[in-house]
C-alpha cells in the first residue's frame, strides 16, 4: 500500500500536536497542583509568601535545593506587595542561593520571614 508524502505528513504533524497538546495538560495539572494549597488556605499573598519561604527555608536546612529552588520560585511571584525590607533579604536570599551559598540564603531568608511578620 503507497501513501503519498502528504499524508504521512500530514499523520506526523497530526501526531506532533496531539502529543505537544498532551505533554502541555500535564505540565499545567502540575503547576495547578503546586499552587492549590494558597487557593485551599485562602491567605493573602503575604501569607502565601511566608509559607513558601518557611518551605524553602525548611528544604534549605535538611539539605534539598531542589525543593528550596521550587518554593523560592513560587514565594518570588507572591512577594510583590509586601515591605521594602522584606523584598531586600529575599532578592538578597535568592543571590546568596544562587551562588550556592545556602549560610546566606538562609540568614537572608529568616529576615525576610521577620519582616513578613
């Protein structure tokens, strides 16, 4: 049996999407998934920042960047709107972080929960 170019084409290209498609739902289920818990609590972007600092703080200690990275990301979005104060030791976390020097990042990162109240 011949198919013509066009049509295995058009088979591929039907297939790249479907799959593109299906690996794009699962990428937003689990950010959904990863945000559920602040709709659940209901807190405001304060609380949300504070619990994802805690987090991170809590990963840093046990020795899980991963999980820190992960929190720290997510606390990044929800700090916006707090105090200048609280911002600064969080950018100043996330350097620190960043460069790998998990003594600072935490140092920074507790001030920035004081500032948060």
């Amino acid at each position: 049996m011949k198919f013509a170019t066009t049509t295995i084409t058009t088979v591929f290209l039907a297939v790249g999407v479907l799959f593109g498609l299906t690996l794009t739902g699962f990428t937003s289920i689990r950010a959904q998934n990863m945000t559920a818990p602040n709709n659940m609590t209901g807190s405001s972007s304060g609380g949300s920042a504070k619990m994802h600092i805690e987090e991170a703080v809590k990963a840093l200690e046990s020795g899980d960047k991963q999980t820190a990275s992960t929190h720290l990301t997510a606390a990044q979005q929800a700090i916006s709107g707090e105090s200048d104060q609280a911002k600064m030791h969080f950018g100043e976390g996330m350097k620190a972080f960043s460069s790998g020097d998990s003594n600072g990042a935490l140092m920074h990162l507790k001030a920035a929960l004081q500032a948060l109240g």
